[in-house]
C-alpha cells in the first residue's frame, strides 16, 4: 500500500508539473493570505537552514528564498524538480536552494541532519504515513528546531465539493485528506519525538471570496474567535518543536 500511494501520487505530479505555473498562479488576494499565515507560523529567519517537503511547484520556496533562507527543497516528482529548476534560475538566492528528488517518508538523499525547520505545505494528506514523516523530520532537525505544516482540514466540507467538481483534481490522489484530522496528526509528531503539537486554522471563506472581497481578511480575524466555527476553517496550520 505505502509504495502504491507514493507511485500514485509520483505520476499524478510528474504529469500535471507543466500545469504549474497556471496552479500555482500567485499573485491573488487568497495566496498572499495564505502564505502571510504560513510564514507567520514557520517565521522564516535571515540565514537558517530550511527543509522543505513537497516543494512541488515552488509556492513556498521562493518566498523563503526571498526571506534570505537556505532551503533544501524536496519533492517526490522529477518533473516538479525539473520545474523548480527553471522556475528559480534567475533568483537571486539561487545559489542558497537545493533540490532533492526524494521521498518525505524516508528522506533518504537529504544530506544534512542540523536544519532549523521543516516545512510543508499540503503534504501530509499525500504521504501514506504521517508518523514516518514527522520521524523523518525529527532526526533533521537541530536542537530547539521546528516543524510548520499548512494542511487542508477535513472538517471543511469546501474540501469535498472541490474535489468532485474540479476536473484536475482525483480522489485517488487526495484521498489522504481524510487521514489529516487535527488530532491524529499531532499525535504522529508527539509520538515520533516532537513537543506537544499546536494547530491553529486558516481560511473560513473560499479562494473566490478573498479575491472578490479582500475585506474579508478583517471578518475572518473576527470569526476566528468563535471557537465552533473556526475549527471548520479550510485549512490547518501544525507546529511542534525539537526538545
């Protein structure tokens, strides 16, 4: 089962890489909320070592090239790395990215064992064990390191609608959304070594909502407060910490 999940997901993302730089198109009021709560949770400093699973089209890669980090970014799909490759060729911080064909459950080719942080963004419904990752993250981590991952909530039935109408997007692939429960995910990383594990959730609106209205970012901030509805938000940002 672990190797077909990971063959199904190689394949799926080898054929779809070309597709990235409509995907991933960034410049939208959605992205930038994301990312700013994402980079918010990793708080990405001058110099450190980041570790990156799932860099696939380069989303968060690049804004933690631009903060001044050392990233390793590591991707299961050739192709996303090809892409990766030309998507960072004029960067200015090239020089400060590596890129690894690898598996987040076994990092096997990721040479270092000292990084400040490692970080995914929607990764961790891809895998087929969420436990082996966090592992994986520990033993990379130096002392007092960190692990952010911005993941979809299954709590959020938005999640379910957009993967039966969206005719690029295949539940065998996405499937592991309903492994990611907020509860089962920190309990991977605390029994894989990490501190106790925080979740804190992002986006009540859909994506079209924040492009229309970009007041929304102030309403959202309200509703964050009402504990029963914020745990539906759309995604999950987790954080946990090396002793």
């Amino acid at each position: 089962m672990p190797s077909d999940w990971q063959d199904v997901q190689r394949r799926f993302y080898d054929a779809t890489a070309d597709a990235y730089d409509e995907n991933f198109q960034q410049a939208n009021p959605y992205f930038a909320f994301v990312l700013d709560r994402f980079l918010e949770a990793v708080d990405p400093r001058r110099g450190e070592r980041i570790l990156e699973l799932g860099a696939s089209g380069g989303r968060f890669t690049v804004p933690l090239l631009d903060r001044g980090c050392r990233v390793t970014a590591v991707d299961i799909s050739r192709r996303s790395i090809e892409y990766l490759e030309r998507l960072t060729a004029g960067h200015p911080e090239r020089g400060s990215l590596t890129l690894v064909e690898d598996d987040a459950t076994t990092l096997s080719r990721v040479r270092g064992r000292e990084f400040d942080a490692v970080v995914g963004g929607h990764i961790l419904h891809h895998v087929p064990d969420v436990r082996a990752v966090a592992t994986r993250a520990l033993e990379r981590l130096g002392a007092g390191g960190r692990a952010v991952f911005l993941e979809p909530n299954p709590w959020n039935p938005q999640w379910y609608v957009h993967l039966a109408m969206h005719p690029r997007r295949s539940w065998r692939v996405e499937r592991g959304i309903v492994r990611v429960w907020p509860g089962r995910v920190c309990r991977g990383f605390e029994a894989a070594g990490f501190r106790a594990c925080r979740v804190t959730t992002v986006g009540c609106f859909p994506p079209f909502v924040h492009n229309v209205f970009p007041a929304t970012r102030k309403l959202e901030g309200w509703l964050a407060h009402w504990p029963p509805l914020a745990r539906t938000f759309t995604l999950n940002v987790f954080v946990a910490r090396k002793a």
